[in-house]
C-alpha cells in the first residue's frame, strides 16, 4: 500500500528540463511549500537510488566496528566536524538528555583553505568512495535547488549558489541503533531542533521517523517515500531572510513496535566561512529594521555547536 507524502511536492525536473512557464511555475511552489511548512518534498532530483543505498552499505560496516576503532576518527578539537561523533554526545539546543544516535561527518575534497578535511576510516575503505561520490552527487543538486530559492527571493539565480560554492557543506551519516532509552522520558533518537545551516537536503532515509511542528503546535510525520529527497531551510537561511523562509522545528520519534534501526543521510548546506550572513533588504518591510546583526557563517556555526555540545 503507497503511503501519501504530507507536505507538499515538487519535481525538480520542471525546474531543471521545463520551459519558462514550467520553470517559474517550480520556483513559486517550491519557496511557496519553504516559506509555509520550511519543508518539501523533492522528486526527480536526479541523485541515483543506487548512489544512496551504496553509501549506505559502505557506512554500516563502518558503524559496526567496535566503538575502540570508531574514536579514532572523533575529533573533539575541531567541533567534530569531519569524521565520527559517539552515541550519546550530541543534544537538541536547550535540551540536557543526550540524543540516540552516533553519526559521520564527511565534506568536499577540494576545499577552501579554512574548511576543514576530511578523516577517512581504513577499516572501512568503501566509505572513501561511497561517500565522496554521494557528495557530489548533492552538492550539485543543492545548487539547482538555492539557484530556485535566489529566484524567489527576487535575486539572480547564482546569488545563493555563489554564497554555498566551496562552502563547508557536510553529509552526515546517521545510525539510529535499536538501544536502551527509549521508554526514557525526553529521550529520543533526535530530540527536537532546527538545522543550523542555509538547507538541509535528506535523500530517503531506511526508515521513517522524521516529523515537523505545525504553526499549530501538531507534529506532522513526513513519510521516507522512494524517489524522494526532504528539503529544508535552516537557522541561516532565516536569518538571511528575515523570519521569510523558517527554520521548522522537527524531530526524529522512536520506533513503535518493535524497534528496527534507522539509517539517514543528511546534507547539510552551508556557505564558505566567511561569508557573512546579512539580511536581505528585500526581506524587510519598509519602515522596519533588520531582525538579525550581520555575523560571518563560521562565527555562527561555532556559537551552534557549543550550543548543542559537539564543540
């Protein structure tokens, strides 16, 4: 039985293959479902099932090696930025209970000088490549998708793009392991939160889970569906547009039943380090002043993660 998405859905092909019509058409609802929900579904987004589940099989064999060999590639010092970060480190902003779940961070390869490199696990050599190509993969998906928000904040289409290129985007791989804590009150696989960065692009994750908080005050679930990539802005992209495009609260719910693991991939966005994030004069009304102070992107990240405890 097909399950329904519950939020709205784009085929990025209208913007990518389409005319004027089709493509304008694309941009109106794909900033028109961000500025309503912060979220979107995205078909026809052109990273290759094969692609996502071959990443997936490299880092599983990654994360079941025993924790002794996974540390050596946690590196406290730089934020955890690339490489491993424990079950039980990470925490939602103002939220003291550890979440449920162990991740890899891995960026470009060719990078800007202050962007920090990559950490390649020997004991799992797949991972170099699954990994790097998946990279790829969504690093350039992720400028046909900011080319299409520039469009819709009234912007040229390479102005995000230009923000994000050689930027200090990062996939972090997820595991979700089935453990002890679930039945622990304010304990989840990812507690409730909003991404730091300008987007967040999610391929289909091996399991669903993921849900967002409604203006309403409802969490709404949103379905992993084949074929579709989950789209979200983050903290910067409303700072940049001044409340405009949100940044949705959301949260990763235990499993009922019994318990399965979940594996995600979520690509994180980010503009290069010193970009500053300014708000954008079409983004503020006439008469009012800017919500936000201009800070760089690097100053902004580093406040995040002290914030949720990874640096």
């Amino acid at each position: 039985m097909s399950v329904e998405q519950t939020i709205p859905v784009v085929d990025l092909r209208d913007y990518t293959e389409g005319d004027a019509s089709r493509r304008e058409a694309f941009v109106e609802a794909f900033g028109d479902a961000l500025k309503e929900f912060g979220f979107v579904a995205v078909e026809g987004h052109g990273v290759s099932r094969e692609l996502i589940y071959g990443a997936y099989g490299a880092f599983k064999e990654f994360f079941a090696l025993d924790d002794e060999v996974k540390r050596k590639y946690e590196d406290a010092a730089t934020g955890r930025k690339r490489g491993y970060t424990s079950f039980g480190v990470e925490h939602a902003k103002d939220n003291a209970k550890p979440d449920l779940k162990e991740f890899y961070h891995l960026g470009r390869d060719e990078r800007a000088e202050s962007v920090t490199e990559n950490l390649w696990p020997q004991e799992a050599p797949e991972v170099r490549r699954a990994g790097s190509a998946l990279f790829e993969a969504m690093d350039a998906c992720a400028q046909t998708m900011l080319e299409a928000v520039s469009l819709y904040l009234g912007r040229e289409a390479g102005f995000l793009p230009q923000m994000a290129r050689k930027g200090d985007s990062i996939v972090r791989v997820i595991h979700y392991p089935v453990c002890d804590g679930f039945d622990e009150p304010g304990k989840m696989r990812a507690a409730q939160h909003e991404d730091i960065n300008l987007m967040t692009l999610l391929p289909e994750s091996t399991e669903s889970g993921l849900e967002l908080l409604t203006r309403e005050g409802e969490w709404l679930p949103i379905h992993a569906i084949e074929g579709q990539m989950i789209v979200d802005t983050g903290d910067m992209m409303q700072r940049i547009t001044n409340g405009l495009l949100p940044a949705t609260t959301h949260r990763v719910v235990n499993p009922a039943g019994e318990p399965t693991p979940r594996y995600s991939m979520p690509f994180f966005v980010h503009p290069r380090p010193d970009v500053v994030l300014e708000v954008l004069e079409e983004c503020v009304p006439e008469g009012e002043e800017p919500g936000a102070a201009p800070i760089t992107a690097l100053e902004f990240l580093n406040e995040r993660l002290r914030e949720i405890g990874v640096k």
